[in-house]
C-alpha cells in the first residue's frame, strides 16, 4: 500500500483539511488550520506531500521524523501545524486499514468509556440583549448536559485596565457562577494579553467563585512570568496551545509552572506528539487538557489521544455541533461528555459536497489587527 494523493480544502474559514489517498482506496483525514496564516501552511502540506506520495502510510512514526528533524530548521507554527494535519490523516488511514479505531492502537486500547467536554459559554455585555444572549446559549447548552464552561475577558487589555473594567469583567463572572451553581466548573481564558501585575490582580478578584482554571493569563514566551502569576495564584493555571512540541513544554514542567497543559492536536504534532506531550505531563502530575477551537476532524484526533491517556482531564469543544456540516456522521454530546464510535480511523465520515467549494479567505482568529487609541499594537 503506498500514498498516491494528497489534497487540502477550505471549505469553511478556520478549517483546512488534509486528505491522503492510497492506491488501494483508503482515505485518511487531517485538520491543519492555523489560524492567521493559512496560505502558509498549505503551502507547507504541498512541500510534506512531495515526499510523502509513493511512501506507505502504515510508516508514521518515521514519517513524522522524517518531516520534523530533516530540514535544518525544525518546528514552527506552520511547520507543526501542516506535519499535525497529515498525523492525523495517516492515523486515519492505519485504524481503517486495521479495522479498529485510532484508540485502540495508540498503547494497548482505551483508560476511559467516554471523553468529557466543555463548551465555549459566557456573558459578553451588561445590556439586557447580551444577558438574554447569554442565557439562551446556557439554556442551550444544558441540554447536552455540560457541567463545564469557558469564556474570557472581551477584547483588548493594556498594561493596565482602570477599576471599571476589571470590575465589569469580574461582575461577569460572578453573574455566571450564580447562574450556573456550585456543581459547574468555570474557565477563564485571559488569551495571553495581560501583564504578571495585571493578571495576578485579575485573578484575587475571581479567586472567590473558585474557577477550574485560567489559561493563558500572560503571553506563552516567558514562562518566568508565567510562574509569577501561577505562584501568587490560588487555582490551577493552564497553558499550552501555542506551545509546539514536548520540548517547548518541557521547562514548563520541570519548573513546576502550571497545573495543566493544553497543546493543540493540528498544532502540536497531530496525535503522535500530542500523545508523548501527555505521557511526559503524567510523570509530573499534569493532566491534559487539549486545545480545540477549529473544526471537528481536529476534535476527533484529540479525543483518541484523550481516550488512552490516564492524565486526561476535560476536552475543549466550541459547542455540540460546532461545523458538524461537513460531516456525514459524527458523535453526539451526551451528559457532557461524548462516546467515541467504534468505528475504524478516527470514527466520522466526511460529506465531500460540503467541502467541495473552496471558501476566499478572510480576516480570522490571528488574523485580526487590533491597535490602541495612541496607534501601537494592541494585545487581544
């Protein structure tokens, strides 16, 4: 059996998908977005595809290798996330060709019966419009039986935010817990766009309704003041999306930085690195939490890791059926978490009329430009 194709499609802004072929008829799906540079990365794929085609598919481990340490400049976000898109197309096309599903040839089978989710939920504004907006999504949302949410402080944040601000927020998240009760957990992505100082204050003020998390309370660069925050922090502090392989996550844990880790399946490696991030974590008593804010073929190939790694902790999904259209059949959300199909490959089938019409491409997550009143680049 050997690769005789390899084909990218944009059919929806912030879904780029790989399809690997083999001369023999398999299939096998990937996601590679990266979210602000798409042009880049395909260009990425057609490099990797030049030679992957005429190579066997069942070779992924060397494969992966072969791509990751054979230029002299090894990883990158373009780089990581075109190699992640062909991981999981590969895995794909090894569980189908093995009649088994990804998870149970990833380490002996599956820890778990099912993988729990959280959604993307919060209140965006103090008009009654927003809080009816709010409570119509929460409303929702229940019924798929969530017992986690995520949200964040809206837009930009300078050095400093006057009391008005960091107050509103804070009302926000409060409103939430009241809404929402003691046995739901809530999350607070900061987005990397605050300082240590501004962070830690942000944090005291939501200390008393207990957070599961916040992630990302400063950018990903310097994790000494990563630590800052964590140290003066009383909950767990997560970070980890745009961190690209197990050696950007290393000296997060050997300094003892974060309670939690989430790298992303179609940035961080596909499953293969996603997998051996998540075995490196357990030895340091981190659970995973794997980051997913594109479309379902990248949320597919975080659930099999997420099935046979004791380190889990909870899996990101936009919503219940977030870009299920282009799909045939998928997985439902059931009590908030979600049974993977005993289906070979990575479990779903991809309606090819849905992502037959190429989507132009416009401004998307990291492609916004955001600037301060004074005209300087604006963190958001």
């Amino acid at each position: 059996m050997k690769i005789s194709k390899i084909e990218q499609f944009f059919p929806r802004n912030r879904m780029r998908l790989v399809k690997i072929t083999t001369d023999n008829g398999l299939e096998g799906w990937g996601e590679s977005t990266l979210e602000g540079r798409p042009k880049s990365t395909s260009s990425a794929v057609d490099e990797m595809a030049e030679y992957l085609v005429g190579k066997d598919p069942l070779l992924i481990e060397h494969h992966w290798q072969h791509i990751y340490r054979s230029s002299f400049f090894r990883g990158g976000s373009v780089v990581m996330s075109a190699l992640s898109g062909i991981d999981q197309a590969l895995w794909d096309i090894s569980g189908k060709h093995y009649g088994v599903p990804v998870y149970k040839l990833l380490g002996g089978g599956p820890v778990r019966d099912k993988v729990r989710v959280y959604a993307h939920w919060g209140i965006n504004g103090d008009s009654d419009e927003h809080l009816q907006s709010a409570r119509d999504r929460l409303d929702e949302l229940t019924k798929y039986g969530y017992t986690a949410f995520k949200t964040g402080p809206e837009g930009k944040w300078r050095g400093h935010e006057p009391p008005s601000v960091i107050d509103a927020f804070i009302k926000r998240a409060y409103t939430m817990r009241e809404w929402v009760g003691d046995s739901v957990e809530l999350c607070f992505d900061f987005h990397g766009k605050m300082t240590p100082g501004l962070a830690i204050e942000v944090c005291q003020e939501l200390k008393g309704m207990r957070p599961m998390f916040v992630e990302e309370p400063v950018p990903q660069e310097n994790i000494n003041a990563l630590k800052l925050v964590s140290d003066k922090t009383t909950f767990p502090i997560a970070t980890g999306e745009r961190l690209l392989s197990r050696w950007e996550f290393r000296d997060l844990f050997e300094k003892g930085v974060v309670s939690y880790i989430q790298p992303d399946g179609s940035h961080a490696g596909g499953i293969s690195e996603l997998q051996r991030i998540a075995n490196m974590a357990e030895t340091y008593y981190v659970h995973i939490m794997p980051h997913c804010a594109i479309g379902p073929v990248a949320l597919a190939a975080c659930m099999h890791v997420d099935m046979v790694v004791p380190n889990f902790l909870i899996q990101e999904q936009i919503g219940p059926t977030h870009m299920f259209d282009v799909l045939s059949s998928a997985w439902e959300v059931r009590d908030g978490h979600i049974e993977l199909p005993d289906r070979p490959g990575l479990g779903f089938e991809i309606d090819e009329k849905a992502i037959s019409e190429q989507v132009n491409y416009v401004e998307e997550l990291g492609g916004e430009y955001y600037y301060e009143n004074d005209g300087s680049v604006a963190d958001w």
